[in-house]
C-alpha cells in the first residue's frame, strides 16, 4: 500500500471519529437489496440490513390460523379536556 493511501484512509477514520461524536447525520440510503444508514458528513456507512434475499422470502408466508380472531378494543371518550 502507498503512503498516499495509508494517509488519507487514517483521515478518513479520523474524520469520521470527530463526526461521530458530535452526531452523525445519517439517512436511509437504498441499495439493490441492501437498507443502511448512510452519514452525510463524513460517508460512515452503518451495516444495515438486507432484503428481498431467502430469509426475506421464508418469512413472508402467510399465517394461517384456524380460528379467526375477532376480538375489538373498545375505548372510553373522554368528556372533559385536561390542561396540563
């Protein structure tokens, strides 16, 4: 590796350390199958998660049950308003 390489990765990481610690500003970035929080300041990029593979797929079956569930939650209106 060239001296030139090694510098500006170790400003790379140095960057993106100081950018850590003041908050970095991540945003949802989209790859083909792929969903990571990507820095806009610095480039961090955090792991992510992976979609549209087998594991995807295996868990979307539908659940089917053999007794269907009807239960309704019921809640009170309230008829006098509070201020805090």
């Amino acid at each position: 590796m060239t001296t030139d390489g090694l510098f500006s990765q170790m400003t790379l990481k140095i960057r993106q350390g100081l950018c850590g610690l003041h908050g970095h500003d991540a945003l949802l970035h989209f790859d083909q199958g792929h969903i990571s929080l990507l820095c806009t300041s610095c480039g961090h990029q955090s792991p992510g998660w992976e979609f549209g593979g087998a594991a995807a797929r295996r868990t979307s079956a539908p659940i089917v049950t053999a007794t269907p569930v009807t239960t309704a939650v019921v809640m009170p209106f309230v008829n006098v308003r509070k201020v805090a």
